[in-house]
C-alpha cells in the first residue's frame, strides 16, 4: 500500500474523530520539548509552528524556510490600491510591478534550491538520503545549502523594501483603516533585547541566540499546562485503526480534497542514528494497525495586534461586490480565482489559511498486526530500531525524551510500541481561511 493511502486512511479517520474538515495532518513528526519563554518572548520552535502559514494540503511541513502567515499577508499590500490621481496612480503601478518582480525572484530562488535538493538526492542514493530525509534536515545540516538559504534571504529582503516603498508612497492619500494595517506591520525601531515588545510584536531568539522582533501570537496555554492537563486523566482520548488492505488514498474528509500529495514516509524505522522507510503494508496485504493515544486536547491559536482580519475581509468585498470600502485589487490579481489566477486568498492565494488550533496528543501507543511470514521478516530489524514513526507519530529515536519509548513483540504476528514520555506531539493543526471567512 502506499504512503499517499495510509496517510489518507489516517486523515480520514481524525477528521471524522474531531468534527472538521479544517484540519492539516504533520507529514513530519513535532515534538513538543519546548522551554518556557521569559515574559514577552516565545521560544524558537513553539513559534515557527504557529506563525507558519499552512499550505492548501491535507499534509504538512511547517519547515524553517516554509512562508510565514505575516509575510504572506504582507504580500497583500504589494497588489493593493485606491482611488488616487493619474500622477500617483503611474508611480503606484511602478512600484507594483517592482514588488512583482521581487516575489518572483523569491519564487525563483527557492525553486532553485529545491531542484538542487531533489537532484542532490536522486543521485546520492541511499547515503544522501539517510543523512537527508527531507529537504528541511538538508537546509539545517548540508554546507552546500548555506548559498541557497542566502539567495533565499537577500530575495527576501529586497521584496520586502520594495514592499516599504510603495507603502510610504501610498500612505498620504489612503484609507485609514489600510493605514493602521500597514502601521501595524511595521518592524518595531529599537533592540529588542532592551525595549519592551509594541502592539502586536514580539521577541523571538534567533539560531544565535540573538532576540529578534517577531509578529505576535496568541496561544490559550503554555507547555507545562498542556503537560499537566494532558496527564490528568483521559479526556480527548482515541484509538484509530487501518489496514493495508483498505488501498483508497482519496483525502474526501479534506478542505484541501484533491489538492494533497504526500512526499513522506508514512512507516520509518530508527536505525543507526537515521531513519529509513519501511515497506511492512506493502508486503503484506493482511497488516493492520492502531494507533492510540491517553489523551488529547486543541490549544487554540491566534495572531496578535498586527493582523488585519477585518480590513482582509473588506479587500475581498470590494472585488466581489457592492459591500467593500473602494480597494483595487491591481490587475491581474483577484480577490480569489481558480486554478491559474493571480489570487489573494483561498486555494490559489497567497494567504491561503493560517493556524487556529493545534492538535495535540498525550502518549501515544501502536500496535500492528501481520501474517506470520511478514512477522519473521520483521522481527529482527524491529527488536534492532530505536525507534518508529508511523505517520505523525514518533515512538522512540536517539536523544532527549525521544527515548522514552517501550516495544515488544507478542503471538508471532504482532508487534507493538508506546511512548512513555511526558511531553505531548503535535500531530496536526487546525486551518482558517482569511478573506473567506
């Protein structure tokens, strides 16, 4: 059976579980270890989780170089105009057409990288791609990247000035509210590490340590709550079975519906310091599986001060009807068009959903179940791993909490796994869509 299946089969079955068809699965597990953050700051990786902006996939990344939910809105304003005279409307469409060019050329740069990534790993064969699963761990460990990332950054930074441009040149004759929103998203003035945060900021470390500002977010608890809460009982509690002979990989509970594909492993083992896919579904059509969990819980999620919800949802009005405040959205981009157009929102769009709710799980546990040939073929190797993953799931791996983990094997067909450690997963997210609603 095929990885695109069985994680279709997963999908399925936690929508059903959670009422809505809102929700992102993890390709790639999420661990939740992260430190309590000094007031006014969010660690590192609890942050890039709930600022990254989801993709219109039933799966997916949150990698460190995936879009940000604040500079995909911050694009908004590069393709947004009002009533102004001849004069101002010539240097206005100017400027536009710069901010064109600019997020081409980050389309361009990260395009480049990825087709380096792609081809790096079809000719390196079995050693690249232990040592580089994913394009993420590339970007974090492979020296070669380090010009990409770069390229990726400067297209960044320039994009973003031709941004700041047009807005100066716009904010003498623009609507108030259009005002506040690009007031709002302006990069606080000052150290961080010696100012206190303004309306709707924030202060993140950097991979040096460094304080930088950040937009801010809202998140109804902390890590330790979420630890304590999940450990009291068995509230949110589920256990979701699938079998290899079930090998539909329609995603029919998905928002996303036929816009997913699936580029991860659903089965890994841990292995010598790295994870490798196993094929057990595809051997044996009889295996089945479930996955359980004590307990779990849906920490919501929301973005501070700087975010312009209303003023998006106005913008999409004006496109569409009689309802909106006067915007122009800059030909040939629309409000929300179909496959090919130059969208702002829904599938298509620049801003296609943002996080609302984390979906969050307390010692998971899994049991498979196999004929008796597949069991003597995969017994050694099980018994020999540190550790599985099985879709969103890690059980075990090397280093920190991700050893608390138990496995046995029992009646010669069965081999099970649960994790023992104290601090929950994030197995996926829940989506809302701006300018839709």
């Amino acid at each position: 059976m095929s990885d695109q299946a069985m994680f279709s089969q997963l999908y399925n079955a936690l929508v059903d579980n959670l009422g809505t068809p809102n929700f992102q699965l993890l390709g790639t597990p999420k661990d939740f270890s992260w430190g309590t953050a000094p007031t006014g700051q969010w660690d590192a990786a609890a942050y890039q989780v709930v600022s990254g902006m989801p993709q219109w996939s039933a799966i997916g990344q949150y990698g460190s170089l995936d879009a940000t939910l604040f500079d995909a809105v911050r694009q908004i304003f590069g393709h947004v105009t009002f009533k102004v005279s001849p004069e101002q409307q010539a240097d206005q469409t100017a400027l536009a057409n710069l901010c064109v060019q600019k997020s081409n050329a980050i389309v361009k740069a990260n395009s480049d990288m990825n087709q380096v990534y792609l081809s790096s790993k079809q000719n390196g064969g079995l050693i690249f791609a232990a040592r580089y699963p994913d394009i993420n761990t590339w970007i974090s460990n492979a020296p070669e990247a380090t010009a990409y990332v770069a390229t990726i950054q400067a297209a960044t930074n320039a994009y973003n000035q031709a941004v700041k441009m047009k807005m100066e040149l716009e904010r003498a004759s623009m609507p108030s509210d259009l005002q506040r929103a690009i007031d709002m998203m302006q990069t606080p003035s000052g150290d961080p590490a010696t100012n206190n945060a303004p309306a709707g900021w924030t202060k993140v470390p950097d991979g040096a340590g460094i304080l930088r500002w950040q937009p801010d977010f809202h998140i109804d608890t902390n890590g330790a709550d979420w630890r304590a809460s999940l450990s009291n009982g068995s509230a949110g509690a589920f256990s979701i079975a699938m079998k290899s002979s079930q090998s539909s990989s329609d995603f029919k509970s998905s928002f996303a519906k036929g816009s997913t594909s699936v580029g991860n492993f659903f089965w890994s083992v841990n292995a010598s310091g790295g994870w490798s896919k196993s094929d057990l579904f595809n051997q044996d059509s009889s295996s089945a599986v479930k996955i359980s969990c004590e307990s779990s819980t849906r920490v919501k999620v929301d973005p501070g001060d700087w975010y312009p919800g209303g003023f998006m949802s106005e913008l999409a009005k004006a496109q569409q009807g009689p309802n909106g405040q006067g915007y122009t959205i800059v030909a040939p981009w629309v409000a929300n068009g179909g496959p090919g157009s130059s969208s702002l929102f829904g599938p298509n769009g620049i801003v296609a959903a943002r996080v609302s709710e984390l979906l969050v799980v307390y010692k998971p546990s899994f049991e498979i179940t196999m004929s008796a040939n597949t069991y003597q073929q995969n017994k050694q190797a099980f018994e020999a791993s540190a550790g599985v993953r099985i879709g969103p799931f890690t059980f075990g791996g090397s280093g920190g909490h991700q050893s608390e983990y138990t496995k046995s094997t029992a009646q010669a067909n069965t081999f099970k796994g649960s994790s023992t450690s104290v601090n929950p997963q994030i197995i996926g997210v829940i989506v809302d869509f701006p300018g839709i609603h």
